[in-house]
C-alpha cells in the first residue's frame, strides 16, 4: 500500500521537523532534526494497529465541524464514510493504487492524511486531519 511516493508533502508541512518512515524519497524531503517551532513529528505509513486512533481521530474532527443545525446529516456523513473508507484503509487504499500515513507525536496520533491517484500524474488528497488539541503547532 505504501508504495505511493509522497509528492511535496513536506511543502504542507511547516516549521516542524519531520521523520519520515516507510516512504520512498522520505530522507531527501524531510531531514530528523527540530524544526523552528520545536515540534518532533514522525510521518509514517498506516498500520493496522493505527485504525482505533485512526477512527477517533476522524470521528472527533467530523462532530467538531457539523454546525448544530446539520449535526444529524454529519453523523450520516460519518457512518457512510467509517463504512466505506476508514474502517477498512489498508484495502482501500491498496485497491485504489494509494497510500494512508499518520502523524505521530510520541506514541500518540496527530494527523492522517490519504492519496490516491485522480487522474495521470496527479494525485488527490484525501482525509487530511490534525487532533485539534495539535493545531497551531505547525504540523500541517
């Protein structure tokens, strides 16, 4: 699933120094050193030991989005999305010739983000949260 090269990614990512592991050219975008901001972020690639965080982490930005008058509509939105895409993103990625990474901070997960291929040499970024107790911090 993580054959994906990670396209500028590191362009998204400001002030925070990043380790980058399990992606191809990761060394060359992001060096292990404290960014200006002095955050240690690690970007990985999705394992299965990720999806409960993974899950939460969807969920609690999604609820903290829905506006009170469409709560019931976003927890539709959340349900059909847990369903299709997130309870199952190593196949849904791997089908779709894409890539799932998290952010790590200690052992704690941050932020995700998702690719997956929209047309001849683009890509499509999809599901890209950050824990809003992480935000303002630099990390995306």
């Amino acid at each position: 699933m993580h054959d994906v090269p990670l396209p500028l990614f590191a362009g998204i990512i400001v002030g925070v120094s990043i380790m980058m592991t399990g992606l191809a050219g990761a060394d060359a975008l992001a060096p292990d050193t404290t960014g200006s901001m002095g955050v240690q972020m690690e970007i990985r690639g999705f394992s299965s030991d990720d999806a409960t965080a993974v899950r939460e982490l969807f969920i609690k930005v999604n609820r903290l989005l829905a506006p009170a008058d469409l709560r019931e509509a976003f927890e539709i939105y959340i349900a059909r999305s847990l369903a299709e895409e997130i309870d199952k993103i190593s196949d849904y990625y791997s089908e779709r010739r894409g890539g799932f990474w998290v952010a790590v901070d200690g052992r704690k997960i941050v932020g995700m983000f998702g690719l997956e291929p929209s047309s001849d040499g683009t890509m499509e970024l999809r599901r890209m949260y950050v824990d809003p107790d992480f935000r303002r911090r630099g990390i995306a």
